[in-house]
C-alpha cells in the first residue's frame, strides 16, 4: 500500500518554482486523485 492510495489531493505550484502541473505529473502514478492543480504567483 502506498502513501497516496486512495486519497485526494490539492496542489497548489509556484511560477517561479515548480509549477501545478509538473507537480500532477508526478503524482500521477502514486494512486492519488489529483481534485485541484493550479500555478500561483506569490509576491
């Protein structure tokens, strides 16, 4: 069993670091279910 099985996740990237969707990329394969991707400015 694996540490995101069947759980839901938000991410929330940075613009100037790693991006949302680089980040769901990544989970992609780990069994969680991706309910929020989005890429932020943070100033």
């Amino acid at each position: 069993m694996a540490l995101f099985d069947n759980k839901k996740v938000i991410i929330i990237g940075d613009r100037d670091g790693i991006p949302g969707p680089a980040i769901e990329e990544c989970l992609k394969t780990t069994g969680a279910e991706v309910v929020f991707s989005a890429t932020e400015c943070f100033v």
